[in-house]
C-alpha cells in the first residue's frame, strides 16, 4: 500500500513539473552580418499577418513600433558606424520605428531590455533617429523579416519587410579607418608588450631562457624613452638573468626594478626586489 502511495505521489510530482512546449507564434531569429571589418546582428522575434491586414491595423501608422515582437529587437555593432550621417558608437541598441503610408523614423534606443515598447519613453535614451521611405513589393510576406542588403566593404542596407513593405536604411563602416589601422601595426612589427608577453611565457615554460632574455631586452628597447622602464619588465628580466646563472646581472637589473617600483609606489613590486636582491646576494 505505502508503495502504491509513493508512486502516485511520484507520477503527481511529475505531472506538476512537466512542462508542455508548443511553438511559439512569433519565432526568434538571429542574423548576422559581416560588413567589411564589421560585424552587425540583430535579435528579433518574427510575427505572421495570418490573413491580418499589418500596415495602419494591426501595425499602427504614427506610432512608435517595437519593429517584430515581444522583447526588444536588438541590433549590435561591433565599431563604431554611421546611420543617416550620424555617428553610432558601438554596442547594441533596441531598434524601434514609427511606420506611415509615405516615411518611417528609424529610432535606436539606448534600453533593450523592454518587454515591447518601454512603459515611460525617455527621448533622452534616443542615440539615433532617421527617416527612411517605404517601398512597396509585388510578393506579399507572410512572416516579418529582417536582412541585410547591397553590401559592400563600406556599407549595408538593414531591410525590414514585412506583407508588401520593405524599409532600408544604410549602415556605413569606418573599414579604411580599420584596414589601416591593422596594416600600419602589422607592418610597425611587435610592439613591447607583445615582447614582454613571449618572454613572460617563455620563463613560466622554463624554456629556451636566453630566447626569453632575447625578447625582454627588445621590450625594453620598445619601451617609450620619455619615462622609467617598466619595471615589472625589469623584474622579469631579473628573474630570466638569474635562472640563467647571471647572479651579478640579475641584481643590477633587480635594483632597478625596485627603484623604479619605489617611485611608481607599487610595494609588491618593492618587497619581491628586496627578497630577490638579497636571496642573489648569498
């Protein structure tokens, strides 16, 4: 009997915590796209018309629209762009837009976590608003969309379609400003902390300890000459001279790194000098 009991207490609990799932009628959707050294995407729930007439019913014409459906639909760029000739900093944003029969505002606002549109709207949250102009379709589309367009190295067009409308606006990517950037560092060669972090591997590995000496001197060369070297880069350089048998050498290198360590006011930095100076000094 005490078992019969536990079962169907068992089977009770079961039934209390399943969860039914049924599809959802407005979908997510991610899309993404690489606009030449820039990546956009966006995160967005995807209504149906179901036979609805969308446009000025069920979709007003004049008021602010959540652009999809429930939560925000979220846009990210990963640099800075420009949208209509205004600068976005990059990040992601909620994308909401006011549709009417002759032009659209297109409206990034700075809180995504709305559920729909925010319960108080805040124009001071408002990092970009444009306008662009509604172009009518022959295919009708049954489910909201949103994809990319007319791309290039420099630029994308965002489209959204939805029944026989499709709205665009342009995304423009600094990629020269990118580009350049990118090649004049490449072809600089290694800056001194790409020096400093080969020889800090290189020592952790105990391997290859005079490439390591090597390669933390060249991140001192590096180093700017107006100011102190570094003196964690001098510690390292310690550290390497001394498990390379150059006691004399890692002192030297050793009371630099703690004089400059003194003047920066880095006391971790000046106890482990200490305790190495005077464990060398034996």
């Amino acid at each position: 009997m005490k078992k019969l009991i536990l079962i169907t207490l068992l089977f009770a609990i079961k039934i209390i915590f399943a969860q039914v799932q049924t599809p959802q009628p407005s979908p997510i959707s991610k899309v993404e796209q690489m606009v030449g050294l820039t990546l956009v995407s966006l995160d967005y729930s995807r209504p149906s018309s179901k036979g609805r007439i969308v446009y000025g019913e069920l979709v007003p014409y004049g008021k602010y629209w959540r652009t999809g459906a429930n939560e925000n639909t979220k846009i990210t760029f990963s640099t800075d762009v420009t949208i209509g000739g205004k600068d976005v900093k990059k990040g992601t944003y909620a994308l909401f837009t006011t549709p009417r029969a002759d032009k659209w505002d297109i409206i990034l606002y700075e809180t995504t976590n709305n559920w729909g549109l925010p319960n108080t709207w805040d124009d001071a949250k408002v990092v970009l608003k444009t306008t662009a102009m509604p172009k009518s379709l022959y295919e009708n589309i049954e489910t909201f969309t949103i994809d990319f367009t007319n791309l290039s190295n420099d630029s994308a067009e965002v489209a959204l379609s939805w029944e026989k409308t499709r709205v665009s606006f342009e995304v423009k990517v600094p990629t020269e400003k990118l580009a350049m950037t990118s090649i004049e560092k490449v072809l600089a060669g290694p800056a001194a902390g790409d020096f400093f972090s080969a020889a800090s591997y290189y020592y952790q590995s105990n391997i290859e300890n005079e490439k390591a000496l090597t390669w933390v001197n060249k991140a001192l060369e590096l180093s700017p000459k107006d100011k102190d070297l570094p003196f964690w880069y001098l510690r390292l350089k310690s550290l390497i001279q001394a498990r390379g048998g150059d006691k004399k050498g890692a002192i030297a290198t050793a009371k630099e790194s703690l004089a400059n360590a003194v003047k920066a006011g880095n006391g971790d930095y000046e106890r482990m000098n200490k305790a190495s100076i005077a464990e060398w000094s034996k």
